[in-house]
C-alpha cells in the first residue's frame, strides 16, 4: 500500500464515512470538524455502519485547515453552501501533487473552484450512499456506500488511480468515469426530484414514487433534466430514468440529503441542485420551466422559515 | 321592483352573502343548507359585513331542494365539488323559465350541468369577494362584492337583466359579461396561482405577491393560463397580469377558497379549477406545464392528508 496522507474536510455523514473506513483501513487521515471538534478530539469518531461498525480512537482532529499537515488527497466533503470558503480553505492542504476531489451535490463546483485556484488538480465525486450524523462525532450509515469518480482535468487523470485502490482497500465500491460533466447531470437526474419534493411535499421518497401524482412530477423533473443534459452536451444513456425509479422503489423509506438540512434548520444546496443547472441549461438554450418551479417554492421556503424565526 | 323567487343552493361565504343582501333588500330567498340547517332555521342567519351587518330572521331554510318551491333564480355557491349531485337537486327548483347561475370557481362547470339538464338556462358568475362562514349560520364579509355575470347560452341572455337590477337593488356591483369562456378564464388568472400556492407553500397572498421567488411562480403561472386561455379562444386583454398583482400587492393578506377548504380539511376543487383547464389546453394542443406540476402537488398534499386521516 503506497503511503498517502489524506484530508477531510466536513465530518459529517458522507465525511465521516469515508474518512472513517479509509483511517480504518490503515490510511492517514486529517479530519476538519466544526461543531463537534472538541467531542472528537476527546472521544473520537463512532461510525455505526450496516457493513460493521467502528469506533477510531485518537482522531487527527482539526478546527482550521492551517493546522493541518499538507495532503495527497483532499476529500470535500462539506455542504455547497460552504464552498464560497474553499479558496481560503485549501491553499494550507496542498502540494504540487495534491488531489482534490469534490464529495458533493450539485453541478459546476469544480468548474467555480477552479476559477479560484486554477493550479489545483481537481476530480468530482458522488455518493450513492445514506449516511448521516445523528450526534457529536457520531455517524449513521444506514445503507449502500458506492463513490463515483471522474477527473475534472487531465492533471487529475493520473492521481486518480491512487485514490480509487486506497478507497477499494477500504472496502468502499468505485466507479470510475471519464466525464465529471456527465458523472455530475446523471446525479442529478435522482437528486433534483427527490431532493426538493421531499421538502415541497414532506414526503419520504417512497410516498413520492408510489403515489401517482408525486410520481408523474418525478419523472417530468426527470425528464426534463435529461432533456437539459443533452443540451448540454451530457447524454444520459436511454433508460436511465426508469433504471432510477426502479432503484427507488427498492429503496427504504429515505430523507435525501436536503430533507434533512430544511428539516435542521440547515440552508439547503438550491443554488448548487437547481440554480446552476437552469443556468448552464439557459446558456445552451434550454429552459428548465419545472425545475425552475421546484427551485422557486425552495427558495421562497427557505426565506419565510429564515424570515419567521427572526420574527420569534 | 319585480317579483322574482330566488334559491340559494350552499350557504357558505358566498351564497350567504348574496343570498342575505337579496333577502334584506326584500327579495323572496330560499336557502339550502346542510350542516347549519338547524341553527339557521332557530336563530336566523347573521352577516357581519363591511357593507353593513345584518340579521335575517325568520329564513326560508331547506335541507333538501324537494322541499324548496320552483324558483325563478337559483344561484349555484356550493363548492364545484358537490356539482356531480346538481343534475339531481336542481329540478325541483326550475320551471320553463328558470335562470341557474353557477357562482363557482374553475372552468367547464356550465359545459357538465348542461350535458346533464340540456334545457336548462345557465350563467357563469364569478365573485370578486373576500367573505366567509366563521360560525353556523354566521357570515363575515370582509372586503370587495362585485359580481360578474356571463350568459352560458342565448336562452340565459334574456334572463340575466332581471338578475343584474336586484342585485344592484341589494347594493351589488355588478359586471355584465357577453362571454362566459372568456369570464371563466380571466378568473382563472388569479385564482390558479395564488389558490394553489397558498396551499403548496402555506402562505398569504400578500406573501406570495412581495416575495421575489414566489412571484416569479405566480407571474409564470399567470402567463402560463394567459397563453393557455388565448389557444381555447379565450383572449385575456394585454395588461391583464399586471393589473392582477396590482390589485393583490393593494390587499389585505388574504387566504383564498382553496387555502380555507385545505386547512379546514375540505376536499379542495382542484378539478374544475386545475384540471378541466389543463384538459381544454390540452384539447387544443397546449400543454399547461407549470399548472399541471401545482395540480399534482395540490393532488399528492390532498391524497396524503386523506391517507394520513386514515391512519389516526
């Protein structure tokens, strides 16, 4: 096993999981915590996980990235609505080598950070996973775990395989993919339906699929993010819709990962999900008229939930 | 003044409303009522109203259209979802002349009643009117009046003017109308938008109107059944929208129909008002998109909550 030191940054459900297995199986790994740093730091990180669970103590725990040591991988893990900080987050992390790969939902993050850091080899990931925190430094993995990953540029192309051994190792699935543009539409295919309709209905993924109605709007959001896709220049490969209802139907019952944060009072990825997909559409020509509706009732219940707890 | 017999079928909001000014400005007034028909029977049926409030007592009450006499104006203000039962409870109310005016929201309900009752002369009113039932035979009017009027037929053209001058006897204002099509749609511009996402989004039209997200929904939903209308004939004068939002931006904050029914646990009317013209567009060759995403989710909300009831 080659020697890489990794760090992550966000130790929440999808940070602690994987962070957690890679420390497990024999990696370096620097953790970034906010909330539960000093919870860590004294107890270490609790993973209970369907594929066994695990408890690592001590924990390489941090509080600022310029206490950390300089990396070979860097796993973003954190919310989008975090990562206007990453250009200062960053810098502290990394060599000339460094990988950066980019743990999230959404589209065009890497092309935004590349905008800021442009020397920084960067990879896209998504997780198909549930996982989540349910207490201080402690994580629920309740389901599934593969990582998709693709290289955002051909720096990146050649760290790539290093990550993915170091991840196989670690008992973790991965796919790997040539196209990050691609790699990112096809999340969303899943994640703008269901993301926003369990907030906009408050329903579970399940009510959402098996009810007629709620299922007619999945796949016309479906729909027309393929639609957009293409424009875009991603093809989505025929059937992948159906292929996506099919695996939802098998599903538990599931809060998708913005469920969760409106349901905690966190700000939700809008303009990661929704805004800059409609945005890219726009410019190719393409109006995403339902999602730009999806989009419009999460934002507007984001601002009276904001606007109604400072009334209390 | 005339002498003319007048049934009011639902006394809710609007049929006591109407019914109560016709009756105080000496109009003869039978009333059909369901679950009030006791109280107002013993104490008569009281109008809390920025025009003036009022009492009537004793009130010609009904609990069943077979007891009620033939009447020469039956006006129509139950909820569009009871009109399946109209074909039923309207004949013993009608002689050769009877003049049936439907005081409804949403489109088409002219179109059923007369495939059900051929020979009968029908209008199509629509209330411009903030008043509903806050008690048993307890009316509160709060704001506006008008009525708008429309013949459904030329055999309802002659009638009409009959109508208009008690109604204005009574201090109503109102509009006569040459175009019922045409009236239903106009209606259709404010009540699509802001009915359905005072629902989906548990939220005033005031609301609604000044939050920049939801007033991109409600502008687009407006142009959506602006377009709509003018591809089934109906051609909504330019300016329309902006008037529109003028005049809810100058309301009170304001729970429409279907906001009240949803809370109050009523089925809402989301067939007449959504999908009769969501069918019409459709007919036509317009696909009503946006509208048709607020009907599924005012369908899933309306199938959860009725599910979720079962389940207590």
């Amino acid at each position: 096993m080659a020697n890489r030191r990794y760090a992550i940054l966000g130790t929440g459900g999808i940070g602690g999981y994987y962070g957690g297995r890679l420390a497990q199986s024999g990696q370096e790994v620097h953790f970034l915590l906010r909330s539960d740093y000093e919870t860590v730091k004294k107890d270490g990180l609790r993973v209970d996980s369907v594929g066994g669970d695990f408890h690592l103590f001590p924990v390489h725990a941090y509080a600022d990235t310029r206490d950390m040591p300089v990396c070979d991988i860097v796993l973003v893990c954190m919310k989008t609505t975090g990562n206007d900080r990453l250009g200062e987050m960053l810098p502290p992390l990394l060599h000339k080598k460094s990988l950066v790969v980019l743990i999230q939902n959404g589209l065009d993050m890497e092309q935004e950070l590349s905008a800021a850091l442009p020397s920084v080899a960067l990879a896209a990931a998504t997780a198909f996973i549930c996982t989540f925190k349910v207490g201080p430094g402690h994580i629920h993995h309740a389901a599934y775990g593969d990582l998709s990953l693709a290289p955002f540029q051909t720096d990146a192309t050649a760290l790539l395989p290093g990550l993915v051994e170091d991840l196989r190792q670690a008992g973790i699935g991965v796919h790997l993919e040539m196209d990050a543009h691609l790699l990112r539409w096809k999340k969303l295919v899943w994640n703008i339906p269901y993301n926003g309709l369990t907030v906009a209905l408050n329903a579970t993924t399940a009510e959402l699929t098996f009810q007629p109605d709620s299922r007619r709007l999945v796949i016309g959001l479906m729909q027309e993010v393929v639609a957009a896709a293409a424009c875009c220049g991603a093809d989505i490969p025929a059937g992948f819709i159906d292929h996506m209802i099919d695996l939802t139907e098998k599903m538990t019952p599931y809060a998708p990962s913005m469920k969760l944060d409106y349901d905690a009072g966190r700000p939700m990825e809008i303009r990661t999900m929704y805004l800059n997909p409609i945005e890219e559409a726009r410019r190719a020509g393409f109006e995403m008229t339902q999602v730009q509706m999806l989009a419009d009732l999460l934002l507007f219940k984001q601002e009276q939930r904001l606007k109604r707890k400072i009334d209390c």
